[in-house]
C-alpha cells in the first residue's frame, strides 16, 4: 500500500474546484501502485484497465477505454480507494465502469459532474444485468459507496449521498435444502471418479512437468484449505516445523493468505504430512533450475546467464545460428519466431542478453511485491513453456503459472476440441461411469476441507483461521453438510432431542369388525360434531383431543346426514393439505415427508369412511369403525397383561385369552363389517 492521504474539501471551492485539486493530489501526491506508475496510461498493469464495460481485459483496444471525460476521475476514484483501504477484488472498477455507461446512455456525457438520482438507478440496472449475482451485489454496493463519497466531498453539484443500491445479496445457497440446493452444493464439491483419478496419477509419480504440477498443486490443495491463487505464489522455503504445548513435532508452511487474514502459519494434518513433504519436493526439483535462473538475473543484470547447453564462446563473440538457437533454447528453425533470421551473425551473448532482460515477466523481480515473493524463491516459479505439450522449454525467460493454467488443466475447455486441449484426465484416460470427460475446479478442494472440517467438529473460529479468513460468517458459504447430517449432529449433542420427531412404520389403517365394536367397554357416550365418542373417561382423558377422524374410539353412524356433511368438509381441507404436501416432496424439501406421511394416512382413512357412510347396501343407524389393529386400546392391554397373567398361573382360561387377545391384534381389512343399529 502507498502512502495514505485523507482529501478534505474546502468550502470555499466549488465542486468543479473540488474535482479538480481531488485529481491533482490523487495523481501527483498518491504513491499507491509505485511512484513510477504511468498515469496516462489506461492500462496499470497488475492493476486495472479502465476499459468500458463488457470489454474484457484481455485483448482490450484502444477505443475500449473509458471515455476521456471520465478517465481521469476514475483514474483519482480507484487510486484513492486503493490507497486508504486496499482489497483484492477491486470493485471499484465495476462501479466505475457501470457509471461511465450510464452517464453517456442518460446524460450523453461521462463528465462526473452529471452524476444524479436517474444516472445512479441506471447504472445500478446495468450491473444488475452486465454481472453475475454475486458480482453486481458488490457493484451495487461500490457505487452507493461512490454516491457518498463524492457527495461527502463536494466534488458534485448534485446530492447523491442518500442512494441506496436496489441489488440484493446473493442468496446463500449453503442454508437452504431440498433438491436445488443440493445439485448446487455437489457442484461446489470435487467429484469423486475425477478425485480418486487424480490421486491415482499423483501416486504414479509421473514425470511429464504438467502432470507433476497439476498433481502436486491439487495435492497441496488437499492439505490445506487454500486459494489457488495463494498456493501459486507460495515461497520455496515455506516448510516450518516446531513443536507443540506437548512436545509433538508439528509440520506448517509459512502463508500469506487473501481477505484480510494476512500472514501465518497453515499447520498440516498430520495424516497429510507425508503428502505434502512429498508433493514439495516433487516441485521444488521441478523448478530448481529456473529458481537458480532467477537469482543469477538478480545478481547479474547485465551477464549472460550460462546453461547447460549454452555455447562455450566469449560474451562479446558474434554467435553462428546454431550457437544463437542453443542460448536460447530452440531450434534453428525456431529463431524467425523471434525475429532474428535477418540478423543472424551480428549477435553476441551480451546483446542477446539484453534481449533476454526486456523479455522477462513484468515485475520482475516480483512475483508478489506486497507478500515480498521473488521469484528466486518461489515454488512455482518456472521458465516459459516449460508446462507446454509441444514448444520446447526456455532456459533464459522467466515464467509462473496463474490460476488459469492450473484449471485449464483439471477440466476439459469445451470451446476446443479434444485435439486442441486434453486435460490431465484425457492423457491419462480417465472417464467417469458413464464416459463422460471428468473435471475438477482448483476451489472445490477448499470447499472440501470446509465441509469435513465442520463435519469434525471444528469450531468455526478454527476453520476461518485455518481457511484464511477474518470473518467466520464466509464460512458458511463453504459448508456442504446436509440438514440430515446437521440434525444428527444436533441429536448427538442432545440424545433427548428429536428434531425430526420418532422413526417408525405406518401400517395402512383398516375398519374393525362389528364383534370388536361390542367388545369395547362401554362408559360414558357423547355426541360429537362427526358422530359419538366411545371412549372410557373413567379411565383417561382423551389423548386426541380434536382428532376424533384419526381415531379408533370414534364411533359413525350411517345415515347421520349433518354428520356426513362435516367429514366432507374435513375430507376438502385433507385432500388440499396432502396435495400441497405432495408437491413438497416433489420439490425435495427437508422435513416435508412427515408431513406427507400424516396428510395420506388421514386422506385414506377418511376415503374409507365417506365409502362406507355412502355405501347404499349398509343400513341406516349402523355403527362404523375405523381403526388400526396395532393403534393403542386400553382393551388390548388389560386382555395382554391378563392372558400373560393366565399363563404364568396356567390357568384354563389362558388359551380363550390368548386367542381373543390375537384375533383384536390382527390387523382389519380395508371394509369393515358393520354393525347393526343396534350395534
């Protein structure tokens, strides 16, 4: 970060004046991206391109460039920001580009000055549509901090500081469940026919460069719960050991994380140990030599640095083609790449050193400049082409691979054909069960370790410190328990807990014969609203209470027409309540079969009944009753605990018991036999 300056306004300026004296300081007092930055150029490299919007970055033109009356507020706007609270993302650049558009599309003038209510809604309306929903939420929010700021400062007329960004927050995924949610949250975990193919590779010990640094890559990814782009610019002497309260030896790497987390040490499980010291080493020896390359160019800027196969010839000596070719690396036929075929003979190594030096990576000697990464130390660091399937490896230009190269290489790019492009699973073989090309992504390891993190039970301070974050509510967003995992967790806490209440079987519900209708003993009987109620208040209060149509103890009369009438009624609210249900479970809900269970036993119950009160061949004043062989009776069990008590005592009564007691256990059939009026 470069030196912090606070802007104030001046009361007496107008916002014009304002604007003007912001850019100023901005651009000639503000060190943020190094005092040699080019201001006038639209493209800070490792920065920013302030290009318009929806251009890409890559392969941007000249007349992509945000418009002149624009540049140079954007340019002051980002150079500010960066400077006083520096991030990695850099959203400014996306409000910036939103507004730009939206000032020439309501005002046809890019001039901040214009700035207002209309132009803030519009800009707002084309990142909505221009970004992804998680990308135009940090838009949104960037250019309602842009409407403050520039309303705080007077550096418009207008007062826009009150606008607030319409975009919603992405709604997180991580918290909901049912069948949506899970495909997503699959997506974000590795699968597993490509996981164990690039675990079977890794263990083959493969000697092609990409082989070994995609696997080795995926490999380190697995021990801790990195960012790719933070393992790719790891140092080469990250390893750190020292031992814990216990004396244990425990293995780390020295790490500078993203979000805010800043510099630690990532300490390693101690089951992945052995994979991590061994993935190392198969990088470091990989990228030996273009370390030693990176470290001669340090202390020797100005000398030819000698290779293998460089030729044994005075610095200041004219090199032949063969001799050229060799320093460099390629083949004689190779040179008219780089533009020597019409100079050849009037080279020497130092002149073609000079060459070299104005080819090397920008930045150099920096990887990473704000992490203190050289490449003279870094793990990844490598020479051009060295991860190419067909050019041949340069001895003398510096070269680390991003992010891109890595996912490239782990996932087919299906705007290319197979011949053009083979990830590491097509040179290798590997398709999935149904042949179908296998893929990963370099975060799906990370979302990995997250989840079985939480399913270890780590606390979420623990995992936030070992992901690298400083807020621990990001860790959700890498959480891909299930809600059935989650309860079992919560129940294991709590053995009393049921969160999704007792597990058992439902068998069908069937009417009871006439004879178990008699042989319930009778106390007091009242009406109700859907017919009489036989139960023995003597003996308990009702354990169902307003659930007279799901119980055995309810008693139906045929021909009772208000009656019918009310368990039609109920039967509409049923059939609306299992639909809905239906529909739920359909949806993959969590939680929802319960209910359904319940809606269907009481539909189907009460589709029996209505049969049976319409059922033309059953006399009016019959008794009808539904009930379940297996429901709760207080018969049964005064009958089970005499025919065991018969038994003890070998009583002769004990077998008519027994067998009583078997024949009101039996489950009914679907219809019942009624019983007469009298019944």
């Amino acid at each position: 970060m470069g030196q912090v300056i606070q802007f104030s306004t001046k009361d007496s300026l107008t916002a014009a004046e304002n604007l003007r004296e912001f850019i100023r300081i901005c651009k000639e007092d503000l060190t943020a991206f190094g005092t040699d930055l080019n201001w006038n150029d639209w493209k800070w490299k490792g920065f920013v391109h302030f290009t318009k919007l929806g251009v890409p970055s890559r392969g941007a033109e000249d007349s992509d460039r945000l418009d002149d009356a624009f540049m140079d507020f954007a340019k002051a706007y980002f150079r500010y920001q960066q400077a006083n609270q520096p991030t990695g993302t850099k959203n400014e650049s996306k409000a910036l580009r939103v507004i730009e558009a939206a000032l020439l599309q309501v005002k046809q003038d890019a001039n901040i000055a214009g700035l207002d209510m209309t132009v803030l809604d519009e800009a707002a309306s084309l990142g909505r549509s221009a970004y992804s929903p998680g990308a135009a939420y940090h838009c949104g929010r960037e250019i309602e901090r842009l409407s403050r700021f520039v309303t705080s400062k007077h550096l418009i007329a207008s007062s826009v500081g009150t606008w607030k960004s319409p975009i919603p927050r992405r709604k997180d995924i991580t918290i909901q469940t049912g069948r949506e949610a899970k495909a997503v949250q699959e997506k974000k975990l590795p699968n597993r026919a490509a996981f164990d193919a690039l675990a079977e590779i890794f263990s083959n010990n493969p000697h092609n460069p990409k082989d070994i640094f995609t696997t080795c890559t995926f490999a380190l990814s697995m021990c801790v719960p990195a960012r790719g782009t933070e393992l790719l610019e790891l140092p080469a002497d990250l390893e750190w050991e020292e031992p814990d309260k216990n004396k244990v030896m425990r293995y780390g790497w020295r790490y500078f994380s993203g979000k805010g987390y800043e510099g630690d040490v990532k300490w390693v499980p101690s089951e992945m140990v052995s994979i991590a010291k061994l993935a190392i080493s198969r990088i470091l020896a990989l990228t030996k030599e273009a370390r030693v390359l990176a470290h001669w160019i340090e202390k020797n800027p100005g000398r030819f640095y000698r290779h293998p196969n460089c030729p044994n010839v005075a610095d200041e000596q004219p090199l032949s083609a063969e001799q050229l070719a060799a320093a460099l690396g390629v083949t004689v036929s190779g040179l008219n790449a780089y533009g020597f075929s019409e100079s050849l003979g009037k080279h020497t190594l130092n002149s073609l050193w000079e060459w070299v030096i104005s080819r090397q990576p920008d930045g150099f000697p920096w990887i990473n400049k704000e992490r203190k990464i050289k490449y003279s130390n870094a793990l990844f660091c490598m020479t051009r082409n060295m991860l190419h399937d067909q050019r041949g490896t340069s001895p003398v230009i510096l070269w680390a691979p991003d992010i891109n190269v890595y996912n490239n290489d782990l996932s087919p790019r299906e705007s290319l054909k197979d011949d053009d492009h083979k990830s590491i699973f097509d040179r290798w073989g590997y398709k999935g069960s149904k042949g179908e090309r296998l893929k990963l992504t370099s975060h799906q390891a990370r979302h990995l370790l997250n989840t079985l993190g939480n399913r270890a039970g780590m606390s979420q301070e623990d995992i936030a410190k070992w992901s690298g974050r400083k807020d621990q509510r990001q860790n959700r967003t890498y959480n891909h328990m299930t809600e059935f995992e989650m309860v079992a967790a919560a129940e294991a806490v709590d053995p009393g807990l049921t969160l999704f209440g007792p597990k058992g079987d439902i068998t069908p519900l069937a009417p009871i014969t006439s004879r178990e209708l008699d042989l319930i003993e009778r106390g007091p009987v009242h009406v109700t609203e859907f017919g009489a109620c036989v139960h023995d208040w003597i003996m308990s209060p009702c354990d169902k209470f307003r659930d007279c149509l799901n119980c055995q103890e309810a008693a139906f009369i045929k021909g009772e027409t208000d009656c019918l009438e009310r368990i039609k009624a109920q039967f509409v609210q049923i059939t609306r309540d299992f639909n809905e249900a239906k529909e739920a479970v359909a949806k993959g809900w969590a939680g929802v079969d319960r209910w359904y269970e319940a809606h269907e036993k009481k539909h189907t119950r009460l589709c029996q009944l209505i049969e049976l009160l319409e059922d033309p061949s059953i006399p009016d004043g019959s008794i009808i009753n539904l009930a379940d062989g297996t429901d709760y009776s207080h018969l049964r069990r005064t009958l089970q605990a005499k025919a065991d008590s018969a038994k003890l005592q070998n009583s002769p009564e004990a077998a008519v018991l027994v067998q009583l007691k078997e024949e009101l256990t039996r489950p009914a059939s679907v219809k019942a036999q009624i019983g007469g009026a009298n019944g």
